[in-house]
C-alpha cells in the first residue's frame, strides 16, 4: 500500500517496539552488505529513505544509490566477484525532464540505482530530502532526518522518532536538510500529485536483454526518443 500526505499538523512521537528495532536493525546489516560489496570496488553508495530514518515497516526495500558510477560495469563486475545474483535491469525516466537512471534488482525487495547522465542538483537532494546515509554511518548506528512519503518529517529519537508534517513550512525543512528549497518544494508538489491523481506511472521503463549493457540500451533509447536526447544533451 502507498503511503499517502497526511494532514495532520504538530508534532507526534512515535516509539518503537522490540520487534520493530529488530527489523530496523536486519534490514540495515543486508543493506551493509551490499554496500560493503560496491565500497571495496571504490563504489561509495548511500541507502536512502526509511532505512535511513529508522522508521521502516515490512514492506520496506532496500534502496541502495551509487550517484558517482564510473560504468554499470563497474558496478554488475562488484556484484559478479561478490556471487549476488542479479534478478533485473532497468532503465527509468520518471518524466521526460528527469535524468535517467539504471536500477540493478536483487531479489524481491534490493535495489541499486545509479545515474545514467549528469545529475541536477535538484534530482542530487531528493535523496537527502527523503534521508541518505552512507556506510560508515550504518555501521555506527546512525539514523538521519528525512521525509517520508507522507510528507512527513521523520526526526530520531533514542526511542524512535518524532514526526511533523511540512507542507507550509519547506524553507525551514530545506535549511534542516541542507538542501535547496526547490528540491523540497518539488517534492511536495510531486507527492501531493501523486495523492491527488493516484499513481501516475513513469516516462520511460525499459527493461535490458541479457546481452545488453546499460549504456547500450540508454544509447538505442537516445536514437528512437528525442527527448531522452534533450535530456543528456543540456545536462553534460
């Protein structure tokens, strides 16, 4: 089920539960291991969202993003040494103005995606707007401030977190972030969208052949679409 904006205003705490503290703490030591795997091919990768926040349920993934990727071959050649078997490859443009991005998927619920262009630095903060963390911070525990899908602010407490909604107030969200305003601004205005019409689907989701890479594909998109060619044209 989507998590949908909530409306609610002032601030909640939430505590977490022993079992909800396990399940924090599992699915950070599977992200810690692929991450280890990409970090000793000098791939540095965040996880981002509400395994960085801590307020993860059990339908959470685990998103892990390389957002200065050498080559996809770099990355499927870290996984190939590791023995983790790759289950998909895709190539996804949200809409045609976005940049295009490659997503690796392992298993049902692991995911490593990387940029396929240059990236804005509106398209860089959303993954600190919605909380990004690397891996020296996984190992130390750290839990990070962030926005889930709510438009919720999620901020970590000793016994979990306390929320806050942000619509109205995205210029203070964007100091507490470190991000522009117009990063969290998008945001809220894709979301509240997404609320409003339901799931609106993505431009592009092209799924890559066995024998293809995904520059390959990203090359074969560029000559049949202009607008992937506007795209990776203006942001060199």
């Amino acid at each position: 089920m989507i998590r949908k904006p909530t409306r609610h205003l002032g601030h909640v705490d939430v505590a977490y539960s022993k079992k909800h503290w396990q399940l924090l703490r599992r699915l950070r030591c599977e992200a810690v291991e692929l991450m280890k795997i990409l970090d000793v091919s000098n791939l540095p990768a965040v996880t981002h969202g509400s395994i960085a926040r801590g307020d993860v349920t059990v339908k959470s993934d685990i998103d892990v993003f390389v957002s200065n990727s050498p080559s996809s071959f770099a990355i499927e050649t870290a996984l190939d040494r590791a023995g983790v078997q790759i289950s998909k490859r895709v190539i996804i443009q949200a809409t045609p103005h976005h940049v295009l991005k490659g997503y690796i998927e392992i298993g049902d619920r692991k995911t490593i995606s990387f940029p396929l262009a240059k990236m804005t630095q509106i398209e860089r903060g959303f993954y600190r707007f919605g909380g990004e963390i690397y891996l020296k911070g996984l190992r130390s525990d750290l839990r990070v401030v962030g926005v889930d899908k709510r438009l919720m602010l999620i901020v970590p407490t000793a016994k979990g977190h306390v929320e806050s909604n942000i619509v109205g107030r995205e210029e203070e969200v964007a100091r507490l972030l470190e991000i522009s305003a117009e990063t969290v601004f998008d945001r809220v205005r894709a979301l509240l969208r997404r609320d409003k019409l339901g799931r609106t689907g993505v431009f592009i989701k092209r799924m890559l052949h066995s024998e293809e890479t995904f520059e390959m594909a990203l090359k074969r998109l560029a000559e049949t679409k202009p607008e992937v060619r506007r795209r990776l044209r203006y942001y060199r």
